[in-house]
C-alpha cells in the first residue's frame, strides 16, 4: 500500500491467506489421523473386577486393580505377581538387557516391560508418574536441540533479510511522509518490491 500498488497488497495478502489455510487444514487433518492411529495402536487393559474380565483403557487403571497379561501383552503399571502361574517378561526398557526374566508369586514387575510367555496376573501398586518407568524418563536429561547446517545458514540468510528489510520499511515510511532522504522514489519502489517479494513476512513467523 506504501508503495501506491493496492492490486499487489490484495494478491499478496490473499496469496498469505490461501497458504495460512491450506497449512491449517493440513495440520488439523494430520492431527486427526494421528489421533485414530494413536487410539488404533493403544494397548488396552484386561482387568478383573467383580470377578469378571473386562477390557479397559490404560487411563482408567486404579490402584489394587488386578490385570491380566499374556503373551505379547505389555506391563502398564508396577505391581506384584499374584497366583500360582508364571510368566516371563522382557524388561530391556528398563534395564537394556533383553533377557527373559521369570516372574512368579510376590515379585514384581514394572510398566514398559512385556509378556514373552505364560499367562498370569498382578495387582496395580504404582500407577500414573509413580511408576518406575516414568520417574526415570523425568530423571533423564533432557538433549538439546541441533541445528543441521543449513538450518543454520538458512536462519542467519533470513536474519540478514529481516535487517535489510526493516532498512527499506524506514525508507519507504520516510518517502511516505514527503521526507527528503535522497533516493528517487522509482529506484526505492523497484527495490523494495523485489526484497520483499524474495523475503515474505510468512518466513519469519
């Protein structure tokens, strides 16, 4: 608008509209199916209450439940091994060693670990961030981010054409309000259209 062209203000504004709602529509379609494969691929839970065996989420595990595992089944709580059975369970997540470990009355056993073999039962002691497995993931340090190289060179190219264009901004607003800085008003146009068409606001949000 400052540089008397509203045509190319609507084309451009309307070209940043189009692509602000095309990604939106992408993020949130994304996002969806994300969620459906996240719920599709969320184990459930075998619990026995009322001495009946019901399937429920994760979420709804309470402490003293008792759970059912088998084989290929994972561990989602701490608990202690009850009845008569065995199982054996991988605990490599814990402990980074794949070994079947045997598992019988009394012992116990830790969420993120998994069924290898036999059926049996344990009740729920330790749910939620009180679990082994969480406190060790909050415990963990944390890394920090890496650029790759031309992340890097792509952010400092973008800095300099943020300076650059906050350059001609000062120098359009000058010609705007009628104040002599020296430079023919055709020259600052011609160049102002290229600089800001090759560094568009959308890159530096």
């Amino acid at each position: 608008m400052l540089l008397g062209k509203p045509l190319d203000a609507l084309l451009s504004i309307g070209t940043m509209a189009l692509n602000i709602g095309l990604n939106i529509g992408q993020e949130l379609w994304a996002r969806r199916r994300l969620r459906e494969v996240e719920q599709a691929a969320r184990p459930q839970a075998t619990v026995i209450r009322e001495a009946m065996a019901r399937s429920i989420d994760p979420s709804e595990i309470v402490l003293g439940d008792a759970l059912v595992v088998g084989p290929g089944d994972q561990l989602l709580v701490d608990g202690e091994v009850v009845g008569d059975e065995h199982i054996f369970v991988d605990e490599s997540m814990l402990t980074g060693e794949s070994v079947r470990v045997s598992k019988g009355a009394g012992d116990q056993v830790y969420a993120g670990s998994f069924c290898l073999d036999g059926r049996g039962a344990y009740i729920a002691r330790r749910i939620g961030n009180e679990r082994l497995i969480a406190t060790r993931v909050a415990a963990a340090p944390s890394t920090k981010e890496e650029l790759t190289s031309l992340e890097r060179i792509i952010g400092r190219v973008l800095r300099i054409l943020l300076f650059v264009v906050a350059i001609f901004t000062i120098m359009l607003l000058s010609a705007y309000f009628r104040l002599d800085i020296g430079v023919p008003a055709d020259a600052l146009n011609d160049a102002a259209s290229v600089i800001f068409s090759i560094a568009p606001a959308s890159l530096f949000l």
